[in-house]
C-alpha cells in the first residue's frame, strides 16, 4: 500500500494547508493507503510524496487541494 507524505513549512504558515490536503487524500483513498503523515519542514517547502516519490512541490507548481490528490492518485495501490 501507498504511504503519503505532506511535507510543510512551519513557519510559514502552510499547516491549515497540509492538514487540508491530508483530509483530501484519506477522504479519497481511505484505506487503499497505509498512512498519511505531516512532515514538518521550512525555507517554504511545501512537497508531496508517494512512497517518496515527489508528486507535487510547491516552488514547481502551485496546485489546488484537488490538483494534490488527483496527482497522488496514480501512486496509490501501485506496486513496486
């Protein structure tokens, strides 16, 4: 199963965001994923992995909450 990290900057105020696409991925995917974790960061960051694979990275692009978990969506339930 797909273990999903949402990686934020702390003091950039980014956790209302962190914790709103956290919501959005269990909401989606429920129990097709393992966990989804907030990983606390800084300098900006804002970055999305699956099983470590960036998905979305925030000085790349900018996406919405649905944007998020339509990207993560490929990785879960994938196989190594």
């Amino acid at each position: 199963m797909t273990r999903v990290e949402v990686e934020y900057c702390v003091h950039c105020g980014m956790l209302n965001r962190a914790r709103d696409v956290s919501e959005a991925i269990l909401k989606q995917f429920g129990e097709s994923v393992d966990e989804v974790a907030l990983v606390t960061g800084d300098d900006g960051v804002f970055v999305v992995r699956a099983d470590g694979e960036g998905v979305v990275d925030k000085t790349e692009d900018d996406s919405d909450v649905d944007a998020i978990v339509l990207a993560v969506k490929p990785h879960v339930g994938a196989t190594a």
